[in-house]
C-alpha cells in the first residue's frame, strides 16, 4: 500500500500531466493533431485497431477524475486548429458525462477535427452518443468515423449513428467493426449514406449482416453514384449465396477495388469463384466482356494466408490492375475471343444498308490500337515490360498476336459482307454499248 507521501507525490504527476496536455492544445501545439480522451492502455482493441490512428506519434493522452477539467479541455479545443483525430476509449472515462456542455460546446465551435475513433464497450455509452450529436451539426466536417466494439443493438446509439451518417455526407471512410450489426441494424446505416458520392471505404468486419445483408450492399454497390473502393466484410456469417449477391452486383461498378470476405462460411472451390469471373470478364459476347467490370482488383474469400483464389480469377484481377481501362478491355477481348465474330456488324446494317461498308474501318483500327499495346515480343522481360505475366501459358501469350486475328477478322468480315452491288454491265443508260477503253 502506497504511503500518504508516496501517494501525493503520484496525484501531483497525474496533475502535472494533465495540465502539460491542457496547455499543449490551448496554446495550439503544431506537435500534436490527435488527442486521446481515456487510456489506450487500458484497451486491447484500441491497440489492435492502432494502425486507424496516426502513426507519426504527435498524440497526447487525457484522462482526469475532475469534471472540471474537461470543461477547460472544450474550451482549449474549441480555438485549437492544429487537431485533426480525436479518439475515445470509452470504458475508463469517468468525470465526461452528456450534463459536461462546456466540453461539447466547445467541441462545436473546433473546425478542424475530421476523424472520430471509438473504443466502446457495450453499448455505445453516452459520451461517444454526445459526441457523434455535436457532428450532426458539424456535419460537412467530418471525414472519417470509426467505431470499434459498440453493441449497436442495444440502447440508442444505433438512432444517433444514422443520423449523424445521414447529416455527414463529406463522409470518405467508415469503418462499424465488431459492433453487432446484423441485417435489421444495417439497412437504416447503408440508406443513411446512399448517395454520399465521396465515400470510398465502408467497412462492416466482425459482425452479423449475413447474407440478407449482402442484398442491401449490393443495391448501394449498383447505385451509379457509388464510389467505394475498399469494402471488408470479413467474419460475418456470409455464405456462398451473399457471395454471389455481391459478385453479380459487380458486373457495372466500375469503382470498387478491393473486397475482403476472409473468415465468413465459403466452400473454397470453384463454384465460389465463378460469379467474380463471370462479373470480371463475362464471355458470352465481345460487347458483355467490355462492359464487363475492369476495376476489382483484389478479392479475398478465404480465410489464411495459403488459400489463394483460383488461377482464372486471379488472373482477371491480375488484369484489372493495369490503369489503362481501354488496354484491359481490349486483353480481355482476344484472350477470350480469338477468332472475333464479324457478323453483329452486319445484324447493326437493317436501318443504314451501308453501315456493314462502313465498319470495316473501325475492325481494322480497332486491331491497329491493339497492335500498339501489343507489338511482338521477342523475350520475357519484354513481356513484363508490357504487363504480361512470365507465369502466362503459351496460348495466352499467343493471343497477344495481332496481326493473325487482323487477317482472320478481315477475311470473316469480306466473306459474310451481303452482296450490295448489282453485276458490271458492258451497256450504258441508253442501251448502246460501251466503247472499250485502250489501255
């Protein structure tokens, strides 16, 4: 047991730290862009999950049994410029509480705060419900919202979290991880962001959406104003049928680039595959592989590190992460459809007759593009220079042959081309015959 001296000389410490922090965000520190409310050492979460906050170490930590304290700490963000994190663990604040106005008030008046982290334990607790208020006034400010270990089924907090998801449509990255949410919790959360153009990670990990829930993230995947590129919804009860919900929601989104399903009740074979490859390259013409989806580029569907996905669709991927769109399209195309099909331009003619004359051009040009990213190779590392993997079978590198394909369009294109001239005649308009012209 500490002795009375030992114990006053610890509080005069804790006082002394707590007053180093307070002065450092009143007098606007440059050194420090994210303050820390509660002790990150009282969290295994908030340690786990440390790669949300910033690396560069310029955070301080507050935590104080004096309400009064947080009241000065508002005050002192409230003219602050310089913070931009702010980060909750919850559990072992005890002098916060929703009847402190004068910390919340002052959060209000801070403009440069754009991320909230919370460290909750169940439920969402009445400071972090406080805090996520102040920003549905705040709403354009907020950048990145976070929120670790809440149960979101319980109390109030799930009410209070869409409305701020509704109001914040400046929103680019919201990650709701081990918090509970099943299917019932997260329709309100994806209509409450439908629509927020600058959203471009969401991210539902460790919960229970199950497949029902994968019905309402494709609806927000297919809207055309979707922008997210990174979509986790590892360990959530998934099963092959949410899967392919997913994959074919992909067919026409042309923003999403990486998709972690690891950890979630997917049989690891061929059939879990089929609908990414079929939304990454669908075959079944040349138009359905260039509407095809030539942005995914990384799918994790297994759990470890070993179960890699199947050569077809990592090859696709592999493909989709070229930046020229144009050249994916245009690789996809003669690797699926060596000898190309003439005849559609023909079935393009019944209104314009001509039309079939006319697109012969276009073949030939669009083989003339296709030479200019494919010229011949003589070597491997040639090929890589061209993004070409040295690990590609032999018929696929051929179908990087351009000139052959040329010639056998051509000769498809010249011997389904309908007879549109009548015969030569050796007569004139008149009926006399035509004087033969000496050479």
């Amino acid at each position: 047991m500490l002795s009375k001296r030992r114990l006053s000389a610890a509080t005069r410490t804790i006082d002394n730290n707590i007053q180093k922090v307070l002065q450092k965000i009143e007098k606007n520190n440059s050194k420090v862009d994210e303050l820390v409310l509660g002790d990150r050492l009282f969290s295994d979460t908030f340690n786990r999950f440390r790669i949300e906050l910033s690396s560069s170490g310029k955070d301080v930590t507050f935590n104080s049994s004096e309400a009064s304290d947080f009241s000065t700490l508002g005050a002192s963000i409230a003219t602050n410029t310089n913070l931009t994190k702010l980060s909750i663990v919850e559990s072992v604040i005890t002098a916060l509480d929703a009847s402190n106005r004068d910390f919340y008030d002052g959060l209000k008046q801070n403009s440069s705060i754009n991320y909230l982290f919370f460290n909750c334990r169940d439920p969402l607790g009445e400071v972090a419900e406080e805090i996520l208020k102040v920003y549905q006034i705040n709403g354009s400010q907020l950048h990145r919202l976070s929120i670790m270990g809440a149960n979101l089924r319980i109390g109030s907090g799930h009410t209070i979290l869409v409305t701020t998801l509704q109001r914040c449509t400046n929103l680019k990255y919201i990650r709701l991880c081990h918090c509970n949410i099943n299917y019932v919790k997260l329709l309100p959360i994806v209509e409450a962001i439908r629509g927020h153009s600058s959203l471009e990670t969401l991210s539902f990990g460790g919960n229970s959406i199950r497949s029902t829930g994968c019905t309402a993230l494709a609806a927000l995947l297919e809207d055309p104003n979707c922008n997210i590129n990174k979509l986790p919804l590892y360990q959530n009860r998934i099963d092959e049928e949410g899967t392919t919900i997913i994959a074919n929601s992909l067919a026409n989104n042309a923003s999403l680039q990486k998709l972690d399903l690891h950890n979630n009740p997917i049989p690891f074979d061929q059939t879990s595959e089929e609908p990414f490859c079929n939304a990454l390259c669908n075959t079944t013409s040349i138009n359905s592989i260039h509407s095809s989806n030539h942005t995914l580029e990384y799918v994790r569907l297994y759990p470890g590190l070993s179960r890699q996905v199947g050569p077809e669709l990592r090859s696709l991927l592999t493909l989709n992460k070229i930046e020229n769109k144009r050249q994916v399209a245009i690789r996809k195309i003669l690797l699926y459809h060596p000898n190309i099909d003439m005849k559609p331009l023909f079935d393009m003619a019944s209104e314009d007759e001509e039309w079939s004359l006319k697109g012969l051009p276009y073949v030939v040009a669009w083989f003339e593009r296709a030479n200019e990213i494919f010229p011949k190779v003589k070597n491997k590392r040639e090929l890589a220079n061209l993004g070409i993997s040295q690990t590609e079978t032999e018929s696929e590198r051929e179908s990087y042959d351009i000139d052959p394909k040329k010639l056998s369009a051509i000769f498809q294109f010249t011997r389904a081309m309908p007879l549109s001239f009548a015969a030569a005649t050796p007569f004139d308009d008149e009926g006399k015959k035509k004087k033969r012209k000496r050479s």
